[in-house]
C-alpha cells in the first residue's frame, strides 16, 4: 500500500512537472503596451463547440466587447436594453441580420466558419462589437498593461497568433513557435481610427446602401 502511495505522488509530482507556463508582453509598433488582444495557442482544428454563446446588448453596447467562439457554436443575441437593436455583420466569416426586441427571444446564430465578425446595430451607429470564431483550444486576453499569461500547457513549443479590434475581420497575426518561458512580441496592427464625427460609420453606411432604407 506504502508503495502504491508513493508511485501516485510521483505521478502527480511528474504531471506538476510538466505543466508549463506561457508570459507574454504585447506591444504595438510603437513600443506602447497592447490592451485587449486575444492571444490564440495551439494549431487549429482542436476546439470543440460550446453548446451555446451569449453576446448581449447592455447600455448600448455589445456585451462583451468580443466574444471568442469555436465554430459549431450557436450563439444567442439577447436584449438587455429597452430599446431595440438590430445588429447584422457583412463579415466573411458570417452575414447575417437579426432584429432585437425587448422581452422577445431572436433564434441563436451559428457560427460555424473561422475568422473575425464585426457587429453593428443598424440603429445605434456607434455600437460595435466582435465575434472571433477560433479554431485553437485555449486563448487568453492581454491586460491593460499589454501582458497575458496561460498556465498549466503540456510541455512542448506552441504556435501563437494574435487577433485584436484594430485588425476588424482580417485574420490573427502569426506570432511563430513559442516556449514556455517570458516573451516580449510586438504586433503590427493598422494604425487606431481617429474618433470620427460623421453621423454614419463606414459600417453603418454599408449596411444602409445594402438594406435599401434610410436611417430611422
């Protein structure tokens, strides 16, 4: 029995062993510290679906502010808001529309193809949000000091790549083969929009010219 006992804890000890972490810093072009990517570990192909998502409408704003997403999950759109929303996205990855009311359910949409979707609500200009549809099983956000960490990863090299809101529905940037250790990488995005004042976005005037309505 004593020696059963002592073969398990060396088993754990071992597994313990095993489990690598993974330190990184983000940084711009410029050097600044980069808030708010997502940073996708792993090859792809090995994320299995979530049996549902919630990106919801709070405040006038997407909830959250991007919402990752293996493909093959169904995602929910509820309105949290007392007023209505109309969201539709002319991403690759996913076109679609969807009218939101409050107190009425909308059916889940589907995301079954990989990439970035930018959303926009039709009546709310400056709402905007996204939906990364991600093929890797793990994934972290970087803090507002540019730093993310993942823990507990099978010993080995891992391919990195980054995906952030600046980059709308490109692909994540290929960051390489990483080790388990502190890496500093800088990720070179499209320069930040400057804060615009025409009544419409780029998006919403999109959209307008493709529903064939005027602005309610």
């Amino acid at each position: 029995m004593a020696v059963g006992v002592v073969a398990k804890l060396a088993l754990l000890g071992s597994a313990g062993l095993m489990a690598q972490t993974l330190s990184l810093q983000l940084t711009d072009a410029g050097g600044n510290p980069l808030s708010g990517a997502v940073v996708l570990l792993g090859a792809g192909s090995s994320a299995e679906p979530l049996p549902t998502a919630v990106m919801d409408q709070v405040d006038m704003q997407f909830t959250p502010h991007v919402l990752v997403v293996p493909p093959g999950t169904e995602v929910n759109f509820p309105n949290s808001d007392d007023v209505r929303h109309h969201v539709y996205s002319f991403s690759p990855a996913k076109r679609f529309e969807l009218r939101l009311f409050k107190g009425s359910e909308a059916p889940p949409v589907l995301f079954d193809q990989p990439g970035a979707v930018v959303l926009g609500c039709n009546i709310h200009d400056r709402m905007q949000g996204y939906i990364l549809v991600a093929e890797q099983a793990r994934h972290a956000f970087s803090d507002s000091a540019g730093e993310v960490e993942l823990t507990d990863l099978p010993a080995g090299q891992w391919p990195v790549a980054v995906w952030h809101p600046r980059l709308q529905d490109a692909p994540p940037v290929d960051l390489g083969t990483l080790t388990a250790g502190s890496h500093t990488l800088q990720v070179d995005l499209p320069p930040e929009a400057a804060e615009a004042e025409p009544e419409l976005s780029p998006l919403q005037q999109r959209f307008r010219r493709a529903a064939g309505h005027a602005k309610d």
